[in-house]
C-alpha cells in the first residue's frame, strides 16, 4: 500500500459526513474513463441529422405520452 493510501485510510474517522461524501465523489469520479475527444462532435451530428430528417419529413416524431402508454402496455 502507498503511503497516500494508509494516510487516507487513518484519516477517514476524523472526517466529517460532508468531506466523506466529497472524499468518496472524488475517489468515483477520479475512476472515470478519459472522454473521446471526438464524443460531442459526433453528437452534435448525429442530432442536425436527426433534426433534418424531421424537418424534411423523412421521419415523424412520436410525442412522450404515446411512448409512455406503449411502454404501459408492454408491462401489462
């Protein structure tokens, strides 16, 4: 074990309920893989296309309480 390791773990009694879940937050997000670089760039086309095919009428949107009642149904 490192020496950064067996400081935390001693200093885990003296820390408040609030510093715990900033300390467990930061030990969560640190694990968290680096973002493609690419990632909102392909976003942001992949939603113009999709916008441009509802625009031009290729494709019909279906509203929220339609999907939902489907959803419903299919749980039923």
């Amino acid at each position: 074990m490192s020496f950064a390791f067996r400081q935390a773990i001693k200093s885990i009694g003296e820390l408040s309920a609030d510093e715990k879940a900033l300390m467990a937050h930061c030990l969560i997000s640190s694990l968290e893989s680096k973002q493609d670089e690419n990632v909102d760039e392909a976003w942001a086309k992949l939603a113009e296309k999709r916008y441009l095919e509802i625009e031009s009428g290729a494709v019909k949107g279906v509203a929220w309480e339609e999907i939902k009642n489907i959803v419903k149904e299919q749980d039923a």
